[in-house]
C-alpha cells in the first residue's frame, strides 16, 4: 500500500546556520615561521590520513601538538576530526586550544560556536563569538555568526541591526546579505529575501550559502522544482554542507527518486553523525527503495539522537503496517504500528492536526483488519502444512510397505532357488 503522506524532516536552521567542517591545514598558521617542521610534517601527514582514517589522523595531529604545543593549526584539525566523530567533548576542548594557541585562529571559534549551536546551546554560542568580538570587533565574520546565532534564537530584530551595520561598514558582505535574507524569509517577506539574495550572487555567486538560502525561499513559495535545482547547486559548490544534502534528499523522496534521496542523506549523515532529521529522511528514502529492514533502522537511529523526532514514530508505524520486514515476527508487526502511532499521538499531543488524527485511526482500523488476515493465512498454512506432512507421511508409509514388500519377494525367491 503506497502512502500519499510521509513525515519529511527539512533543515529550516539551515537558512541562517550552515557550518562546514573541513579539513585544511589553514595558511595563516602555515606562514608563520616560528613553525616546528616536524610540527608541520605530522600536520599534512594528518590531512592526509583524515581522508581515510580519521584514528590514524588523530595521532598524526597529537604528534604535531606534541612537537609545538603552540601550533594552532593542528589544534583546530584535531577538533575538526573529533567532530566528525561525534565526539563533542574533545572537540571543544580542542578548538578551546587552538584559540588559546592563537586568539587570532578565528576559524576555531565559529567552529566552536557552530558546535555548541549542533548541540541545541544556543547561549553558549552566543557567549563565546560576544567574547571574541570583545577581542576583535573589527572581525565582520564573527558578527556575521553572532548574527546567525540571534536568528537561531529567534532574535529577529537584533539580527535585522546587526546586519545593517555591518552593510554600511561593507556593502558588499556577503554573510550579512545572506542573513538579512534570513531576516526577510522568516517573517515571509520572499521578494525582499529574493531580492537581497540576488544582490549576493552579484558580488559572488560561487557561494554556497546563497543557493542554499535561495532554496527555502522557493521551498516556501510552494517551488520545489526550484529549490531542489538550488540545494543541487549548493552541494556542488560545496561537498561538506550536511544541511543541503538533507533538504535536497528530502526533495527527492518527495519526487520518488529514492536512490538520488539515499545517495544525499547518506552523505549528510556521513558528515554530521548526529543529525537526526537526515536518519528520519533516509528512512523515507530507504523505504521507498522498498529496503524496509534498513529504513527501520534508520527511524530508530533519529530516535535515538533525538527523541523530539516525533516524525520517525508516524513513519514507524507506517512502515509497519505497510511492510513485511526481515525478522520481524508476522504478528507482532502489526502490534509494532499500532504502538508506534500511539507514541506519535501522545508525543504530540495537543499539536496533532485534526487530519493526521482521522488518519491514524484509519491506520489502526487498518491494522485490526491486518491482523485477522495475517492470523487467518497463517492458519490456512498450518492447515496446508499439516495436510503435507499427513500426505507426506501416507507416502512414506507406502514407499516403505513396498520396500518391504520388494525385500520379502526377494528373499523368497532367493530361498526357491536354493532349495533346487
């Protein structure tokens, strides 16, 4: 039974927050003289590694710390690989050292800040990029991120000010047209969104952050024809966005191209491994590729990282009522849809729309109706079963009279020709 409606999870925060990880030994860093050369060897020995074996690069990026403990770069590097990790702790204690290396490595304080925001700490990231700005307030990209932050915390005139100074400081800024863009979309004003993201693309259309922006405007005004072509554009300026890949695989699974969905949301969670809504897309994808065992998996892994993910409990349940799955008792499937769309609804509770609670209760009529099929068939089977094995057994019984038989007029015939 194919369903018209599925629980899509879009990255609404990536129109003012797109953090990019990448791996780079950072020029700044490089240039400086004072640099051990066996500091700087582990370092490119690392990037190397870290296309590969992120363990191996760690101890590549310790070796260089190890060496000069004042080396910001292999700091930050370091924080970088933890991150893709997941493990978050180390990750912000290593980029805490590199800025503590060099308070002018202002790459590891947005990174740092990125990650408190990834972690739903959005104070935290405020916090941090105010006290660098303390330190640098001539930096524009620092209030750029400060301004993401506010958008994230729903701080929507802060960020419209923030913005606007620092357009009349450089009229040409990209990240501060990109968020007054974020400003506009947010309280639905698009043309205006439109028309400051287009001013963007003027100054430097190889941005990817634009094309991202520009894609959930188009999302908004009910185009995704249009905002898919825009994500695709994004991802292809930059491979490392785990935001545009989820929202361009969701796409695809809306258009049921799911091997272009899996091929995307695979990538963004091989980039941020803790992104839950990417796992409740790839579910989506994965069960309409029909791999229902892997699409179960992934809803349980959103859950997992996000227990607010309510949309994994709605596409649980209807995975279940939908879909045989390997390993999954015949019967008990059915208990498992009605359990999860029951976890859906008090997940939600009073938030449930009345069409998605008329829909469920259809969905649990449908499992009562399944259920007494599944229990019949498999008593039809029993019964065939049991008729086979009876027959199976009649013809066995008979094979072995009949050898029986055979042996019996063998040896007489035997005992006849000994006799003459």
């Amino acid at each position: 039974m194919k369903r018209v409606v599925e629980q899509l999870a879009l990255t609404a925060s990536a129109l003012c927050l797109v953090v990019s990880i990448q791996f780079t030994a950072h020029a700044e860093g490089e240039a400086k003289s004072n640099i051990n050369p066996t500091a700087k060897r582990f370092l490119l020995e690392g990037n190397t590694r870290a296309q590969t074996d992120l363990e191996a690069a760690i101890q590549s990026y310790q070796n260089a710390i190890t060496a000069d403990a004042k080396f910001a770069a292999a700091h930050y590097n370091l924080a970088v690989v933890y991150e893709r990790q997941s493990k978050y702790s180390e990750a912000a204690k290593a980029y805490e050292a590199a800025i503590q290396a060099d308070d002018g490595y202002l790459a590891a304080v947005e990174n740092l800040a990125n990650l408190a925001l990834r972690q739903n700490q959005p104070k935290a990231a405020e916090q941090i990029l105010l006290n660098a700005i303390r330190r640098h307030p001539a930096d524009l990209g620092l209030r750029n991120r400060l301004i993401s932050v506010w958008l994230a915390s729903e701080k929507i005139n802060a960020a419209e000010t923030e913005a606007k100074k620092i357009l009349k400081a450089d009229e040409k800024n990209i990240g501060a047209l990109v968020n007054l863009a974020s400003v506009f979309y947010r309280r639905g004003q698009y043309e205006l969104a439109t028309s400051v993201l287009i001013r963007a693309r003027e100054v430097d259309a190889s941005v990817a952050n634009i094309w991202i922006n520009q894609g959930f405007v188009y999302l908004a005004q009910g185009d995704k024809t249009k905002a898919a072509e825009t994500f695709a554009k994004a991802t292809a300026l930059r491979d490392d966005l785990p935001e545009a890949h989820n929202n361009l695989g969701a796409l695809y699974v809306e258009a049921h191209d799911y091997e272009g969905a899996i091929k995307s949301l695979e990538r963004a969670v091989a980039l941020y491994p803790m992104f839950a809504k990417a796992y409740v897309n790839l579910g989506n994808a994965l069960k309409g590729a029909k791999r229902y065992k892997e699409a179960r998996d992934a809803y349980q892994r959103a859950l997992e990282l996000d227990s607010e993910e309510h949309e994994s409990l709605f596409n649980l349940g209807l995975l279940f009522l939908d879909n045989a799955i390997d390993g999954v008792d015949r019967l008990e499937r059915w208990q498992f849809a009605t359990d999860n769309f029951n976890k859906y609804l008090a997940a939600v509770g009073d938030n449930v729309t009345p069409e998605t609670a008329e829909k469920i209760e259809g969905y649990k009529v449908e499992v009562e109706r399944g259920l007494k099929r599944e229990k019949r068939r498999i008593k039809s089977e029993k019964r065939r079963a049991e008729r086979k094995a009876r027959k199976k057994a009649r013809e066995a019984k008979k094979a072995e009279e009949a050898r029986k038989a055979a042996e019996q007029e063998t040896k007489a015939g035997a005992e006849t020709e000994t006799k003459e």
